[in-house]
C-alpha cells in the first residue's frame, strides 16, 4: 500500500501561521502585565487596554473566524464560479490578510511587554501595503457578490463591474502610497490625510460606477 505524505498548500500553511498565534500568545502570557494596550488614538498615543487574556485570545480568534469565512465565500457567492477565474488574486488577498494580521498581534504583544514602537506608522505602512496589493489586482476580479468594489450598479452589470475596478484600482494603489507616505507626518495629520484617501477612493467607486450604469442602460 503506497504511504502518502501530508499535503501542505497555501490554505493550510496560513491555518497553521493562525493558529500559531494562540501558542505565540500563551507563551507570552506570564510575561504580560495585567492590562495590555489594544488602542492607540489619532496622535499615536495609547488610549484603550484589556485584559492580557483577553488579549491573546482576540485577535488571533478573529483572525480565524474571518479566514474561515473568506474560505467559505467561494463556495455560498450566487456568482461562485467566478472565483475560479480569479483564484490566484483570491488567494492572494487572503495571504496579504493573515500576513497583516499576524504582524499586527505581534506589534501589540510587543508594545504589551513594555517594547516602545511606532505603532500608529508601523499599522499605516501595513495598511498601504494591503491597499497597494488590492488595488494593482482590482482589474482582475471578476463579477461576484462578496469581493470588490460592491454597488447597486456594479452588482447589476458585470460590464460595469469590469470598468468601475479597472479605473478604480490604480486609484487604490496611489491611496495606499499616500498610507505608506504618511508616516513622514505627524500622527494627526498622517491619519486625517489616510483617510481622506481612502474615502475618496471609495466614494469614486460608487460615483463611477453610477455614472457608467446610466451611460450604458439609460435613465430607466
């Protein structure tokens, strides 16, 4: 009988990395300080603890929970079958979503022992950089109903779903330069200008699109 070693693929390796945060966690536990920081305000400054169990169990479970469901998305989508056509980017996305995750558990232990780091620049370079992938892959989504840039009118046609992310993605790339670039401020105005630029990205989208359903169908 042929022995079949264990198959290793990018979904389990990244349930793997998830999980690991529990062990990271509890083996940090006896080192943590009864309330650990889990907020930082607009200036960069702590203003939010919790309780270290509380702590090392939270993220990493939320963590999970999301990647559990962007697993199942494919599969419960009405337009499913798209997904295969862009499964290298679906993929993609959830890699650069653990990975963010895990950096950012790792960050907020740090800071939990007493490490004195620049979180609030740290979390806007990581940021950018999800935005960055986002945005440079928009043009490759296809037409679904879970992932992309959602609007009455993107939803309703998948021309319009195709224009509006092709136009839209270079705009999420340049967003998240701005997110990366912002650290060269001061904390408030590096968070007020971040979300000035995602903002308007966003309202973009749903403007465009508008703007493009009725050039298509018309005013019925």
């Amino acid at each position: 009988m042929e022995k079949r070693g264990l198959k290793f693929n990018t979904d389990t390796l990244l349930l793997i990395l998830i999980l690991s945060l529990y062990v990271i966690g509890f083996l940090l536990y006896p080192y943590l300080p009864e309330r650990v920081p889990s907020h930082w305000n607009i200036r960069g400054e702590v203003d939010g603890y919790t309780g270290k169990l509380s702590h090392i169990l939270f993220m990493p479970t939320f963590t999970l929970g999301i990647y559990l469901l962007l697993m199942v998305v494919p599969r419960i989508d009405p337009k499913s079958e798209n997904y295969k056509k862009f499964a290298g980017v679906y993929q993609g996305f959830k890699v650069v979503f653990v990975l963010f995750m895990f950096g950012l558990y790792l960050v907020t232990l740090l800071a939990g022992l007493g490490y004195s780091l620049p979180v609030g620049k740290i979390v806007r370079v990581a940021i950018g950089i999800m935005f960055i992938f986002i945005g440079n892959y928009f043009g490759k989504i296809r037409h679904n109903y879970t992932y992309g840039i959602k609007t009455p009118w993107t939803l309703a046609s998948e021309e319009v779903w195709n224009k509006t992310h092709r136009v839209s993605g270079p705009l999420w790339v340049i967003a998240g330069f701005v997110w990366v670039l912002s650290v060269l401020m001061n904390e408030t105005l590096a968070f007020i200008t971040g979300m000035i630029s995602i903002f308007s990205v966003t309202i973009f989208g749903f403007v465009y699109s508008y703007i493009i359903y009725k050039k298509l169908y018309g005013q019925k």
